[in-house]
C-alpha cells in the first residue's frame, strides 16, 4: 500500500544524494497519491523540494495529474515553477489553464519569462489574455515581446529593483524591501533620473556596509557596465563573466534603462550559445530546439544539407584521384596509404581549427595574436609532419620497399603541414571577414584538406616514381 | 603632447563602446604617464575603470611597470585584481612582489583565490610565506591548497558568512553587515551547529523581508541543495545551473560546512569544462592551460598522440583497400567515388555522435531515452541515406555507367546507415561505462567508419560487379 511513508523516504532519498531525484519514479507514487486524493501528503512532500525538481516530476506526469499537482503549490511557486519548465512543455499546460488562472500566474511571473511563455501561445491565447491585464503590465509584456529571438531584449527582464540618489542608505534598504517581493533581483538596484536614464548602480551589500545616513549617490557606481537592448544576447553574457556582474542593466538608444539581465539568464544565454557552436562547428545546422524534441523531418534537415554538400567537396578528392589513375595503375601500392595520408591532414588541420575557435571564442587568443601564433603553428606542425613521415616510412618499406616509403614520407610532412596552417588561417580569416569562427572549423578544413592530400600524395608520387 | 586629456577620451571611449577597451592601446598611454610621474592622472583613470580592464592593461604593460600600475591602486582592489590575472601572469608577478607585501595582499585576498596562488608558488616562496600569516589564516590557506585539481574542494572558497538559529532576523542583517568585508559573498548565508554541521541556508532577501522579530530558524530553508568537497567540480557547476543558486554550500564526508562555491565560480568551471569538452570531442588531448600560453612542446604533445593513433587506424582501411585490389584493378572508376563514400559513413556518424553528445552533456537526453532516439535515429539514416544515394547515383552514371551507379547507391545507403548508428550509439556507450561521452565523438567513429565505408563499398562492388 502506497502511505506518506514512501514519499518520505524517496525525500530522504532524493536528499541524501541530491543528482538521486529521480523524477519518472516520484512520478508514479505522486500520480497514486493523487488518485488517493491524498493531497495533505503530495503538499508535504513538495515543500521539502526545490522547484527545479518539481517541475521534472510535473514534466513526467500524465496530462491532467501535471495541472493538479502544479495547483497544490502557493500562486507564487506555481508561477516561478512555470519558468523551470521546457518552452514546449510550459505552453503546453499554459493552454490547459483556464484564462482566469492563467491570468492570475502570468501577473505572479516575472517580467522576462512571462513574456517568453506570452510569445509562445497562439495569437486567439494572446489576445484573451491581454485585456485581462493591467495597463502597465499590457504594454511591458508587449514591449519585452517585441524584442527579436537574439537580442539582449529578449532576455532582460523589467522587474529590477529602483532607488533615488538622495536617499539615504537606510531608507534605500527599506525601499528595497518593499520591492523585493516584486523584483527579480534586489542585490542590485539602478538609479535612474527623471527621463529614466541611469545614472548609477549600487549593490545591497555597499548600502549595507554604507554609513546610515549615507546618501544613494555618495556610494553608487556612476560608470557601471551596461548593454543595448538590441545588442546581441552573446554580449550580455560575456559582459556578465568577464565582469562577475550579478545583473547587467540593458539600456534602449536613448540611453534610458528597460531592464536587467540576471546571471543566471545570462548562464542559459551561454549555454544556448555553445550548443549552438558545438553543431557550428560540426555538421548539423544549428536546431532552436533540443534534440529530445526536435522532429525528425526537422533533424534530417539539420543535416541533409551538409552531407550533401560535402559530397560535392569530395568529388574533388575523386576527381583528383580519376586524374592520377595512371600513376595508380602503375603502383597500385600507392592506395594502401591514401586513407592515411588524407585522413592526417584533415586530422591535423581539425586541430588547429579546434584549438584557435575555442580559444577565440573564450577570448583566450585575440585576432591580434595571428602572426605569433602562425610562426609558432609551423613549428608544431613541422614537429607533427617529420613524426608522423617517420612513423609512415616505417610502414612504406614494409608494404611498398624504399621507395614507396620516400614518396611517402614526404607527402605525409607536406600534407600534415598544410592541413596544419588551413586549420589555423580559416578561424582566423572568418574572424576577419566578421564572420563567426566556429564555422570554419571540422567539414571546411577536412574537405580542403582532403582534396589538397590527394593532389599532394600523387605529385609527388607521380614525379618520384617516374624517375 | 599626452595629458591627462588624452586618458579621459579613452576612458570616454571606453564607456561609451563597453567592448572597445583596447587594454594594449592604453597601456602605452599609461607607461608614458607612468614615466613622466604623473601618477595622479593614471590614478583617476584607474578609479573609473573596472577591475577586469585594469587586470588587462596590466598584463599589457612591461615589467616593473605593471607593478607600478598595480600599487596605484587602495590594497583591496590589489586583492581582488589579481583573481582577474591569468594563472601564469599571476604568479609572475607575484614573485616579483617584496615578501611583506606579498603577505599583506594575500590576507586581503579571497581565501579561494588566494589558495589558488599559493599553489602556484615555488616551494620557497611558500615556506617564506606561511610564517607571516596567521595561525587560523595558514591553517585555511593549507587545506584549501590540499584538495586536487578537479574537485569540488579546489573551486570553493571558506570564506563565507555564518549565522546562528536564533538571531532575529534584524540581528541576523547586522551580523551580515559585520561579515560584509571579509566574506565573499553576504546574499546567502550559512546557518551552523556547534559541530559546523549545515543546519540550513538563509538569503538576505528573505531576511529583509521577515517580520523584523522573526528568528533565522523560521526564515531559513532546512533542506538546501549541497555537495561534497570531494565531489568533481562540475558537479557543483551543474547543481548552481540546475537550482540557478548564488553560491553553494560544500561539506566535508561528516556534513561539517567547508565552504561555497559562488556562481561566478561555478562558471568558469563550466568555461573549463566546455572547452575540455571541445577538446575531447576533438584529437587534441585536453590542455591544462589557456593555447595562448601553452609551450610549443606542450601543444605537440597534445597533439602527436591522436594523429598517429589515427594512422594506425588508417591502416585498417589501407588494408582493406589493398585486399580489394583485384577489384580495383578491373573497375579504376570505382576510385572516383571512393573518397565521397568514405566520407559521407563518416560525416554522418559525426553528426549523430555531435547531436548525442551535446545533448547528454546538457541533459536534453538521458540514458534511459536510448531505445526511443535508435528507432528515430534509423529512419532519419534512412532518408539521408536514400538522398545521398540518388545523388550519387546520378554522377555514378555518369562517370562508369548504370553497373557502377548500382553500386555507389547501394553502398552509399549501407555506409550512411552505418555510420550514423555507430554515431548515435557509442555515445551512449560510452555513458554506460561510466566514461565521458564526449570522448566518443568525432575521431573514433570517423575511424571505424572509414575501415566499414572502404570493406563495405568493395564488397558490394565486388558481389555486384562479378556477376
């Protein structure tokens, strides 16, 4: 028989190993207990939870006992829960909501996510919703709304915390009091004029260790880090590491503030960001979605196009190789070590490129660096080469004699040479061209280098062999 | 002539495009000033200026001049500039510091950051060192300094603010106000029993917003997400993510608190660990330091170790090629398309390997998901297959006829099928082993792709073609 035991020891579980939440398994006794109309207990167990988890149960529970369980927390939980939840998963139960709940949760959100969740329901949702808002909060979900997918817009929030420069900072702690129920943040507080423009960012714990009757304005930070609103949400985040920011203040073009972007929106913002280089730098075009819930047509298209594409890249490769035929025909032993000589320099070219993106990205190499690091690259790569030529001249006498080995051998430093520099240059060269870096690296590098392999390979076999 | 004029405009333009802080530029401007004993001028300069722009330009500047710069500035923003510093640059100029104020700066620095430091010391610097701290300071300093690289204890920091169950929550703010100076973060804090066991975690906001006589007992969460100290610092970076915390309490393997880790922190984990992740997707073994810094012999290394591991896979495929070579000998247009066949086995297995290994890192997917994702993954191989094949198939008479077109088609479905499962699957192999999946990706399924993409085409087109 399933009792509030069972739940308190899966609690006592999920505690004692806090990865050990194990949402698909609380699910089943959850949706139990809830056919039991046991909600006193369902309630107990959820308030020893953090909502992160509870919105992974609410994710695995069967439609209907989601809405149920999600109603047993306080409006202010259901509503933050909401933005724990995947997009698709959060529109979802949004339209299982009847309007006047739903109404009441968005009011409850905060300003960022419920403009996320406004945008994602369909226009007949939309425009039910609307008129049951305030004014104030009409026209600042339209405004958050109407900013594009990548800009800064889209990620801020308005629900930041204000204070006046003639205050004191006792009265500036009070004041924020009385907004923390209501701001996303009270760790930072803006001062902004009478045209809203910001003149100085203070945190709580510089009021706090500030002398009482210390004024707003004598401790402020007049020049502190900001963003533009329809500057690209990459920048907001990288302003926010590179300057440990716990909010960063967004300002439009008349410099007046209209949000903040959080630390923690700023973490998703790079998340996002780096998934979308791993496939930028892979061959799958970038998903706007995760891969759990992308549909296969979606997924196929994500990749067809590349593969495809690289196809025709290779038919260089084949085209080279057609032009040889000959010089094949005549030592068919050459083909022994073509897949070997044209993987390396792809190989040694895909590494370079992941090395020189990686670094540009995190800012650890700047474009500036190119001509050391090049000097430096044709060392490394001249290093690469005579190893890998000795390794494969080894291989060359045994399967081909003395000279087979010397032709190869030399291909091998050639190419691994040129694999090398293509791989370094291309990051380089799409930073130039004010291009994203990522893109140059794995497929473009493989592919010139494997046509340049096989020119190379076959040069200079055709011209030694012949002598 | 260079005046104070000029720096002003810099530090105009600096702030008035956040990323236009050109540190190199300025630190010319800054030398000269420096030279001319215009301290004052770089002084006010250095008071507008952010803490993470000032630990650029002083990387930027000579020898003894960056010292200059740094002194300029009141001893605590010395402290926390130098947790800005690169670990190398860091330790360069700290031995270049005179030992009383070396000691002076690391009291004043963040206990994590300074721990950090002084590992980085050589032995004799350590040893002069520790005698000028403090007992409770060198004790701090030694056990921080003992946990090993990757674990959670290495990132933490001890210096974190402490309250007792009783206090009032007005008492509980001025005991934060107190702790403000020394503790790296007063936005949470820890609530502990005579044992220093974690009894629970209270946030400023939620003591500002008690009722002024409310006890931190009834304020405080008693069931706060933690980790232990020996726990690998990811984990600790996926907890702050997962819960979107401001710091993270660690405890020891007896539930004593021994430190956070804040959310800064806890990024640049993820930073390091993105990049690891890059590069273990990639044939460059995993560096311990930024590309810019590493040693040209470091960076072989890194290197050699895949690109003649690959060689020797390459033989494989060499192999095959020469076992077919009857084959080959009688139909040379089948080497036309050897190239783009290998090619596309392996293209498609990077591109699931990519997809797959993205997504388990993130936690789009689990492990559990795999049954479902395989019955997907056949029918998305399935349509790329068929389309890469009609493409094939039409160069494939164009260059040797129906016969050789029959072939390529057939041989191009099987490959792609292939290796986007060997793509998809070894992944979550590999996550099964308890192993990184990352380190499935990229070169080992384009290897075993490569050796079945060349066994597979010559064994169809010596069936097909003899008969």
């Amino acid at each position: 028989m399933i009792t509030q035991t069972s739940l308190s020891e899966m609690r006592f579980g999920a505690d004692s190993d806090r990865s050990g939440f194990d949402a698909a398994f609380i699910a089943i006794e959850v949706a139990r207990l809830l056919h039991e109309k046991q909600d006193a207990a369902i309630r107990e167990f959820l308030e020893s939870q953090e909502l992160a988890d509870i919105a992974a149960l609410i994710d695995e529970l069967e439609i209907g006992d989601d809405l149920a369980v999600l109603r047993l927390l306080p409006l202010h939980d259901q509503a933050e829960l909401l933005g724990y939840l995947r997009p698709r998963a959060q529109t979802d139960l949004a339209t299982r909501i009847p309007r006047r709940e739903l109404v009441a949760l968005m009011t409850a959100m905060s300003h960022d996510e419920r403009a996320d969740l406004f945008k994602q329901l369909d226009e007949e949702a939309q425009e039910a919703i609307l008129p049951a808002l305030s004014k104030a909060e009409r026209e600042d979900l339209r405004r958050l709304a109407a900013y594009e997918e990548w800009t800064v817009g889209s990620v801020m929030t308005s629900d930041y915390a204000t204070l006046k420069p003639e205050m004191t900072s006792t009265q500036a702690i009070e004041a924020l009091r009385m907004q923390a129920i209501e701001a996303e943040t009270i760790y930072s507080a803006y001062i902004i004029d009478e045209e809203r423009k910001l003149i100085g960012v203070v945190s709580l714990r510089d009021l706090l260790t500030a002398r009482p009757r210390q004024s707003v304005a004598e401790v402020m930070d007049t020049e502190p880090v900001w963003v533009r609103a329809d500057d690209e949400q990459e920048e907001a985040a990288r302003l926010v590491a590179r300057y440990d920011l716990l909010a960063l203040p967004v300002l439009d073009n008349n410099d007046r503030l209209v949000g903040i972007v959080t630390a923690d929106d700023a973490m998703d913002v790079t998340e996002e960001e780096v998934t979308e280089d791993f496939h930028k730098g892979s061959i799958v075009q970038p998903l706007e979605m995760s891969v759990a819930e992308a549909s296969i047509a979606l997924l196929y298209r994500a990749r067809i196009f590349w593969l495809v594409l690289l196809v025709f890249g290779n038919i260089f490769s084949g085209a080279g190789i057609a032009y040889f035929e000959e010089t094949i025909a005549a030592h068919l032993s050459l083909l022994f070590f073509l897949p070997l000589l044209i993987a390396s320099g792809g190989n040694a070219g895909t590494q370079s490129a992941t090395l020189m993106v990686r670094a540009l990205a995190t800012g650890d190499v700047r474009p500036a660096d190119f001509g050391r690091l090049l000097a430096r690259e044709v060392l490394i790569a001249l290093g690469l080469g005579l190893t890998m030529a000795f390794a494969v001249s080894v291989i060359g006498v045994w399967r081909g004699g003395p000279e087979i080995a010397a032709v190869v051998a030399l291909a091998m430093i050639t190419i691994v040479m040129v694999g090398a520099l293509i791989g370094m240059c291309l990051p380089f060269i799409f930073a130039r061209l004010d291009r994203d870096p990522a893109a140059a690296s794995g497929p473009l590098v493989t592919s010139i280098a494997d046509v340049l392999g096989v020119l190379i390979y076959f040069t200079i076999a055709a011209r030694l062999l012949s002598l």
